[in-house]
C-alpha cells in the first residue's frame, strides 16, 4: 500500500503533526455542543484557516476536521445520513491548503471512537465498528486523504476495527491511544502493549503512539513505555498542551510554547518520530515545536525524573504492577479531541 507519510518521514526523520482542533475551532466561535464536522460545509474558510494556521507554524502533518465523523457520532446531531459527504469535505479543504503550501504536507484523515462501547461492555458489535469506520474513510478517500489517522482510543477492539475499516478501504494507517487512567487507557490498554492491537491483520500500521490524556509529562512517559517495548517502531505521540485547568466553568491549559517546545525536544530523546500537539496547542505553540526539532539534535534518552523535572510532575497515578488502579481512578468516554 503507498504511503507518502514513509516518504516524508525517510526524508526528514522526525516529523511535526498539528495541533489541537476543538480549542482552536472553539476560539472561532465553535459553540459548546455543536459539531465541529458541520463546519466543513457550513463555515470552510475558517477550516481552512485552521489547517493554514498550522501550516504557517511549520507542521508536516494536518488532520482533518473529521474526529466525530461517523454515523455514531453524528447521530447526536441529526447528520448520520451525510457521513460520506461531511468526510469528503474534510479532506478537500485539508487537501486544497496542503498543496498550495510549496512543500509536502501529509492530509490524515481524523478518525475518533465511536462514542459506543463494544460488546460484551456495550451494544456494538466488532462488525458493526467495522462498518461503521468503512463508511467514514470511504469519505475521507474520496476528498483525498493520504492516511487513516485513528485517534483517541481507549478499547483495543475499537482500534482494531478502525485498522480493519483502513484496509478495507485501502488506506495506510495509524492510531493512537489516550492513556488518561492510571498510566493506562479508560479500558485498561498499558503503553507497552499498543503495538499488539493489530496483530494479525492483513495490513500493518504505519505507525502507533498516545495522544491527548491528561499532560506533556504523563504522555513522555507512555512513550518511553511504547518505545522499550518495540525500539524500531514508528511512535507518534501528540501531547495536550500542559495541564487541563478549569477557570471557572472554562478549560485553559498551562503549556506555554517554551514548555511544548522542551516536551518536543524530549519526545525526540524518547524516540518518538512524529511529534505533535493535542488540546489547547496553538499555532504559536505548534511554531515554537518546529523551531524546537529543527534545532535539535537527538540527545540521550530521558528518564521519567529528567521529564518530570523539565516539564512538571505526572498528572496520572500510575497502575500498580498487577495492573489495578489507585483506588478511585477512573474517567468517563471522551467527547472529542484538541
């Protein structure tokens, strides 16, 4: 399967992804509770906008405005008939400002969990994900995507299906777990074992990594969990911008672009390969990580004490070695990425 993201990353080694797409959006006007995805009918000069901000800022990667774009998910809006349509879209307005940028700019086609929960848990089965993600890429194909880029998983089977619907559709692909639950994700997915979520399948991933979660510290330390498991791996990982804090009935996030740009040259030690922002990065954050990996040569591999001294304390307790978490640790399904 072709993937121009092997190219490009054969070419510069290290690789920038965007930054977040709900804060920023919601900085536009994005209302709380509405559908980003609408937007790309609705309002796709600011989408635009969105993907050149980051763009500008230097990123290698643009996602597309797509996270929620299954018929699951659009449901809660009354769109579940215009899954094929939203997604298209997406990938056109990504795709139109990648080629206008005068150098390779990858378009991954965002995909985001389902919002179900998958048998014996829930209703859904594996089949019916499958179907369900087959439908959405078919979208994001057709607008031009270059890679399935799933994101924001926490149940294997999730990822699974979401792999299995990219090669159904014939798509390279990637995922990424959040690991936001005592160092592991909400379903109990432990960093070192991401790479086994799609054995067996008839197609590789191009590669595998965390997003979001609950820091830059907590993030830096799942990969070094990911990479001691599988050294020669491609890792993404796309961090939130520091901490989540509540202002009132508003979230900011503490990372300044000094911090993102420390959490980039880290992540770079750490062996991770694609680099990136997750909730509250801007496009000035996203400017001061370029500068950060480009000026940056690959130093010794950190410790989770080197990390938490440059970038702050982790944020998650960690499971015990028999895998269970502190008592109360928990988290509810996820809304949304950025």
């Amino acid at each position: 399967m072709a993937n121009p993201l092997d190219a490009l990353l054969a070419e510069k080694g290290v690789l920038l992804a965007d930054g977040a797409t709900g804060t920023n959006l919601f900085n536009m006007g994005l209302e709380s509770g509405e559908a980003p995805e609408l937007w790309n009918e609705t309002q796709p000069e600011k989408i635009a906008d969105l993907h050149q901000g980051f763009v500008d800022a230097g990123a290698d990667i643009i996602l597309t405005n797509s996270f929620g774009g299954t018929r699951h998910r659009l449901k809660l809006h009354h769109a579940q008939d215009r899954v094929h349509a939203l997604n298209k879209q997406a990938a056109v307005i990504a795709r139109a400002v990648a080629e206008k940028a005068g150098r390779k700019v990858i378009v991954a086609g965002s995909v985001g969990p389902t919002g179900e929960l998958l048998e014996p848990l829930g209703a859904l089965t594996y089949d019916d994900a499958v179907d369900a993600f087959v439908e959405q890429m078919e979208g994001l194909k057709a607008g031009g995507v270059d890679v399935a880029w799933i994101e924001t998983m926490s149940a294997p089977a999730e990822a699974r299906a979401a792999a299995d619907a990219a090669i159904k559709v014939g798509l390279p692909y990637t995922y990424t777990v959040s690991f936001d639950t005592a160092g592991r994700s909400m379903m109990g997915l432990h960093p070192r074992d991401i790479h086994g979520v799609s054995d067996g399948l008839s197609e590789e991933p191009r590669a595998v990594g965390a997003n979001c979660g609950v820091g830059a510290s907590d993030i830096l330390s799942s990969l070094l969990d990911m990479t001691s498991a599988k050294p020669d791996a491609t890792i993404i990982v796309k961090g939130n911008c520091g901490i989540p804090e509540f202002h009132g009935t508003e979230i900011h996030y503490s990372g300044t672009p000094e911090l993102m740009a420390d959490y980039a040259r880290l992540a770079m030690d750490g062996g991770a390969k694609i680099i990136g922002g997750c909730c509250g990065t801007s496009f000035g954050h996203l400017k001061a990580m370029r500068e950060a990996i480009d000026g940056h040569t690959k130093a010794e591999r950190p410790t989770v004490e080197t990390i938490t001294s440059r970038i702050g304390p982790l944020r998650n307790k960690q499971a015990d070695e028999s895998g269970a978490a502190p008592s109360g640790e928990g988290g509810g399904r996820r809304r949304r990425r950025g």
